[in-house]
C-alpha cells in the first residue's frame, strides 16, 4: 500500500461557551483535518488542534508544516512503516506536537480500516467505553454550581474544577460543591496557579472532600515544586503540562514526582508516542488520563480509542469537543450520561460516505 494523495482543511471553530484557565480565556479553536489516500482505496483522517501554550504551534506554523513538510514527505511513502514514519517526522517537524499527532492519526485509522476493526480494538481493545470529566473553567462560586447543576442534569458524575486563580475562592467553591452534590466525584485542576505551600493548604482544608485527583498545582518551570507537593499530600497528583515527551514521562516517574499523568495526544505528538508514555507510566505504578485540548470529534475520538486500548488508561477527561459549534465530526462516537462509546465502525469511525 501507498500513500498517493493528501489534502487538509482549517477548520476555525467558535466556542458556544468561552472558559477561562490560569492564564487566558478561550473563546475558539482552529482544528486542521488531514486526508490521506491511498492506491488501496482506504482513506485515513487526522486532526490537529494546534495551540501556542500547549503544542509550541499557530495555526499558520502547522499550514506551514503541512505544505513544506508533511505532504512532500509522506508522498509514495508505505503507511504501514509508521514507526520510521512518525520518527523522521518528528525530526522534521520539531516540537511540533499536533502536526506530528494530525499524521499519526492519519496512519493508525488507515491501518485498523485495513484490518476492518474499530482502532481501540486494533490498539489492544481492553474496554468498550469510558466515563469522562466534564470540566468547568474559572468562575464566580454561584456560575459554578450553576453550571454543575446543568451538567449533573445531563447524566454526568464527574466534574473536573479548573481553578488556581484565588485559593480561598477554590477551596468554597469545592466545599460547596461537595455539600451540594455528595454523590459527584471531583476533580480539581489547578493550572499550575498554586505555591507549594498552597497546594498543602488546599489539599487539607477540602480533606472532607475526598477529591479524586489534583491536576498540575505547580509551575511546570519548577517541577521539583511538584515533586514536593506529592510527598505532603495524601491525594493523587497529576501532571500535565509537564508532561509533553517521553522523556518527561521517565523524568518524573524516575524522581517520583506524581502519582498520575495526563496524556493529551495533541500534547505529546500522537497515538505511537502515548503508548510509550503509558508503558513508562505503567512501569512506574503510575495511572494513566487520557485528556484533550479544544479538539473537534475527530480528535476527540482518537481520544477515546487510545483510551479504551490499555489497561492502565483508567481515566479520562474527553470533552473538549462539547462546546464547539458545528462540529463536524460530532457522530462519530456516543456520549450517554457521561459515559463515551466508540461505534463499531473501523478505524475512527469516520468516512465521508457517512456525511
């Protein structure tokens, strides 16, 4: 087989709700589609979600890399040779995470068409769906339950809280929403907002709580700060934002600096490398979230397969394309009371015949 032909389009994306972080306020998205067809009549599709802070790209740097890079160098090339693929890839395109994860996807859904299986069934197929977070950024304590109100109303159980802005504000907002919603596993994400000693303060005033995982309290600049948060609390710590290699990964489950990592493929550069990433993580006793940035159903449902793949993937916070309006991509698998499922489909489950 051969790739014979490749395409890509730019999607730009609103946000039907703008959301804040530690450090900005996101109203919109811009996705790339990559199409690649081969003289075998299969058709492989992936997306980028490219991001200044988080994948080291502008969308005009991944059009670029699309062009220049991507489209000269797969042409001809046999897609089942991923891994020489994707590493002379990545030597090409830098520390471009997202461009590289955009080809990776490509492959891996034209490889389990060809085997005529769902990907997560080609990727190992250890469950058939998963629970996901749905995640709330940082707003006033009332905007919060409010909004937890809506989505413990669709079905969801678990909310992911985004805060590190103010920690009084964070520690009420937490303790409100466990009174209120006893039943809702929480999960609180501080942006890397926090000291050390913050971090130590929040974790012991919401002990009550029972908060289910600590996202990334600390600065990725000083990840020994993280190293130190872990050993004071008694609550799982999770990086992400320090984690976005393979090397990171051995790097802080060698100085066991966290009890989780948060894998986003756009973030790390794809399927083959989050493997990788997960074994390293495995190795070291750690657990394994599968998360996402603002991606459309497309690289959402990468996601969800990788997901579903392994065995010491147990989380999962897949809802970033929940906001996007007109998403293309949105059927290709299920979302019911907080729990996500694949189709049966192959691949990633998206061809244009079913448009």
């Amino acid at each position: 087989m051969r790739i014979t032909h490749i395409s890509y389009e730019r999607l730009d994306l609103k946000l039907s709700d703008p959301y804040t972080i530690a450090y900005e306020t996101i109203d919109r998205t811009s996705n790339f589609i990559l199409k690649i067809e081969t003289d075998g009549k299969i058709v492989g599709y992936g997306c980028a979600a490219p991001d200044p802070v988080v994948t080291n790209e502008s969308p005009a740097e991944v059009t670029h890399a699309i062009k220049n890079i991507i489209i000269p160098y797969l042409i001809g090339k046999d897609p089942f040779t991923y891994a020489l693929l994707l590493l002379e890839l990545k030597q090409l395109l830098g520390k471009r995470s997202s461009a590289l994860a955009m080809v990776d996807l490509a492959l891996f859904d034209i490889m389990s068409k060809k085997a005529e299986v769902p990907l997560y069934k080609f990727l190992g197929g250890y469950r058939n769906h998963i629970a996901t977070s749905i995640t709330i950024g940082i707003m006033g304590v009332n905007e919060t339950l409010a909004y937890a109100g809506t989505f413990i109303e669709q079905g969801f159980t678990i909310l992911k809280i985004k805060g590190g802005n103010d920690l009084e504000e964070d520690i009420a907002k937490m303790r409100m929403l466990h009174e209120k919603y006893p039943d809702i596993a929480l999960r609180f994400d501080g942006n890397q907002g926090y000291s050390v000693k913050e971090s130590v303060d929040f974790v012991k005033a919401t002990a009550a709580i029972g908060i289910e995982i600590f996202e990334q309290p600390t600065k990725v600049e000083s990840e020994e700060r993280l190293g130190e948060v872990t050993d004071q609390v008694s609550i799982p710590v999770m990086a992400d934002e320090s984690l976005k290699t393979l090397t990171d990964a051995f790097r802080l489950a060698q100085n066991e600096r966290v009890d989780m990592v948060n894998i986003k493929l756009q973030k790390v550069g794809g399927i083959w490398v989050g493997m990788h990433i997960n074994s390293v993580a495995k190795a070291a006793k750690l657990d394994a979230m599968v998360g996402c940035i603002d991606e459309c159903g497309l690289g959402i449902a990468a996601g969800l397969h990788f997901a579903l793949s392994r065995p010491n993937i147990v989380y999962a916070d897949l809802d970033g394309h929940l906001d996007i309006i007109d998403d293309p991509f949105h059927a290709i698998f299920k979302l019911e009371k907080g729990i996500l499922y694949p189709t049966e489909q192959y691949g990633l489950g998206f061809s244009e015949a079913s448009l």
